[in-house]
C-alpha cells in the first residue's frame, strides 16, 4: 500500500460520514493490498476472496500510483 494518504482520507471520511449519522451503501469494501511491486499478489488474492465470497463488485476505484506492467 504506497499510498497510505488516500488510504488515511478513505477512512477519514468514512468517520466523517458516521459522525454525520449517514452510511455508505451496505456492500462498501475497503482493501488495502500489498505486494504490488514484488509478485503482484494482493490483487489477485483479493479478487479471489470477492469470487469465492460471491460478492458482486458494481463499482471499484484503485487508489495505487500507476506502475509499468511486467
């Protein structure tokens, strides 16, 4: 997880929403994976736990610097 500020801000506002009394749709999921740079491992690891979790994904946003593929 490079980018541990988006990281800290996701959360932030999630306190800030609950201070507030309001809620994020039920199905909100934050993962912070890592591996990225050494073996990409993360990811996968993940989309795998949403699979076997038959969990749909509407929508996804990646807060990670883009990087060159291998």
């Amino acid at each position: 997880m490079d980018t541990k500020a988006t990281l800290g801000i996701v959360l932030a506002l999630l306190e800030a929403l609950q201070r507030e009394g309001r809620r994020p749709p039920p199905n909100l999921l934050v993962a912070a994976t890592v591996d990225e740079e050494d073996g990409a491992r993360g990811a996968p690891a993940f989309a795998a736990w949403i699979r076997r979790k038959g969990l749909a994904v509407d929508q996804l946003a990646v807060a990670e610097r883009p990087c060159a593929l291998r």
